[in-house]
C-alpha cells in the first residue's frame, strides 16, 4: 500500500514514530495536531496532559525532521460538543462515560477522517498499538501484539468503511521498540512522559471539573449501604463512579465500595467488594465489525480499558441491543462504560454498557 495520509499527531512520541514508518514505507505524508480544547474556557490553570502548545511544536518539530508537511486544526468546538458535553450530560444522568472512545469515535475517525479529503488524503493514521488485517471481506481490526499496549478496546467503535481508510503502523511494535526508533532518530518527544488522565480532567476531579464547567454546585446528599441505611455523606452523587473505593469519608471494619448511584433521590449506594459483581451486561449502541450470522454466540469482552476480557454468551433482543451472560461474575459493571467483543485477537464490536 502507498499514497497519500494524513498522520494524527499529537506531540507525542507514539504517532510521530507512525508517521516515520509511513514514510520510510513511501507513503506521501502530511501531519496535522487537532486543537481540542482551549484552557482558559475549562476552568484550568496552565497547561494539560495533551493539546498543550509544547505539544504542538513537540508536533511541528518532528514533520520538520521528517522533511513532511505540517497542520494544525483546530476542532474545539466540535470536541466540546461531541465529547466533553456528552461527559458532563452522562455523569449528570449517574452513567460513567467514556471520553477516549467518544473522541476516537467522533473526532478522530470522523471530523479527520472528513478533514483528510480536503488535504487530497485518501487516509489516515494514529499512533495506536493495534493492527488493521486485510480478508477477503474487508479490512478488520486486530490486538496490537504487544498485550500491555494493545488499544483495540477503545477503536471497537470503528466502522468497517472507517477501517478501509484507517491505518496502525505500531500494531507489530511494542512500546520500547518505538522509543528506540524514536532515539535513534533524534526525536524530541523520545522520552516524553504519557498521559494517564482524562485529557481535560488532568487532576482526576471529576466533580470538581463539572462544577466548573457547568457553573452549578453540587448537591451533598446520603451515602447508604444496600438496605437504605444512612452511612454518610456524599459530596455530589455526579462524581463518584461505580467500584470507586477512595474518597467515601466513612469508616467501616471492611472496604466500601460504590455500587450505584440514584440521581433523582440524590444517593449513592455502597457495598463490600464481594457485592460489587454480576453475571450479565446489556450493551446498546452496538457497531458490529465482524457480525456472527447466529445468536446466541461465545466469545469473550472486555468491560473496561485494563480489565481483563472474560469468557461469555451473547445474546441479541429485537431492538438491536446484546446480552452478555459471563461465565463468572464480572466485578463493577458500568453504565455508561464502552464493552468490546473478541474472538481471539479480533474485534468482532463494540458498545455502550446500559
């Protein structure tokens, strides 16, 4: 495969390493940083975790070494309304969403995707650690080989025409592989730390950042056990998610743990750990890459970024959306939370936990 590609770049050294082995590999690439956020209308001090301006020269600095065009588009507004209103909307209805897969989804696999005809791209590129395999019916999405890097979990909401015109040069790498040929190519981002938070919510205070993007203040309400009994106080049942164990501000003889939340009542619900577990997810939304032709079916899914996939049947009701019924019982099922189903190493859909 050749030709021309636009290669996402977000300054860091994950997808500047994608655009070289483009390059070297003869494709015609063009680089651009998407501009998603703007500091000062979040409520926060400085610089974030990502789409900062060090970013973006970090960015520009390797297409100047690479000898290849550079862009930066800036998709703020529609970021806002996608991804970050959205986040805000599903925490305040008590789900907790998540904001990687809905910017994939929405800006990257979409709004670049349209971007890149305007450029004369026929495709584009990301730096994530998972592989795009050709069949005889079309393009389908795969495990990035190095386990402790794979990032298929949060591509499953892929189409199969948005595979067509995708492509994953780091799927066969692992993450040191790419920093050596970073190193060795004199990038500056070759060391460059990763981001481990929500990229607008760099502190992890998820209650506090609603309380500064929407203006409101939330309202402390009961903290009960499963039998109703006021243990406590919340300090707004819109920031607590699901297995969250840190943060409750009550003493107990075993670790408490957020089991639900009721937002019309205002109380979060907590239990023990052994509490915390069910045998079935309902999932909607669902964006089938490889689609079995009968149901019920066995595979395996994955509920959460980093946890483990879990053996399952799924189970299809008329209105489009599946039942996953678990081998064994899954701890801290998420409303709101992306699942994705495997065969192996292939990506069969993804959905939203309801």
């Amino acid at each position: 495969m050749s030709g021309r590609v636009l290669v996402a770049m977000s300054g860091g050294v994950d997808s500047s390493v994608a655009a070289y082995l483009l390059k070297s590999a003869g494709w015609d690439c063009v680089g651009v940083t998407m501009r998603l956020y703007d500091n000062a209308l979040l409520g926060m001090e400085g610089e974030s975790t990502c789409c900062s301006v060090d970013d973006v020269e970090d960015a520009r600095s390797v297409c100047a070494k690479l000898g290849i065009p550079f862009l930066a588009l800036d998709l703020s507004k529609e970021f806002r309304a996608c991804v970050i209103d959205k986040f805000v909307s599903e925490y305040e209805r008590g789900r907790t969403p998540n904001p990687c897969v809905d910017c994939n989804r929405a800006m990257k696999f979409s709004h670049l995707l349209d971007y890149a005809r305007t450029v004369g791209c026929g495709y584009i590129a990301t730096g994530h650690y998972a592989r795009r395999v050709e069949t005889p019916k079309g393009p389908e999405l795969r495990k990035g080989l190095d386990p402790g890097k794979d990032q298929s979990y949060v591509l499953a909401c892929l189409t199969r025409e948005q595979l067509e015109r995708t492509l994953f040069p780091l799927g066969d790498l692992t993450k040191e592989q790419v920093r050596v040929i970073a190193e060795r190519e004199g990038f500056v981002n070759a060391r460059k730390r990763e981001s481990q938070d929500i990229c607008f919510v760099p502190d992890g205070d998820y209650l506090g950042f609603l309380e500064r993007y929407t203006g409101r203040k939330s309202e402390p309400g009961p903290l009960v056990d499963e039998n109703g009994k006021v243990l406590g106080t919340h300090r707004g049942a819109a920031g607590y998610t699901v297995g969250q164990r840190h943060g409750l501000g009550v003493a107990a003889a075993r670790p408490l743990y957020v089991k639900s939340k009721d937002m019309e009542k205002n109380t979060v619900t907590v239990c023990f750990a052994e509490d915390l577990f069910s045998d079935t997810a309902r999932v909607s939304d669902m964006n089938w890459i490889v689609k079995p032709e009968v149901f019920p079916f066995s595979c395996s899914a994955r509920l959460r970024y980093r946890q483990k996939e879990a053996p399952c049947k799924v189970f299809q009701e008329e209105n489009g959306d599946v039942l996953l019924r678990f081998d064994a019982p899954q701890r801290a099922v998420t409303s709101g939370q992306a699942a994705a189903l495997y065969d192996g190493d292939r990506v069969l859909a993804g959905g939203t936990i309801v």
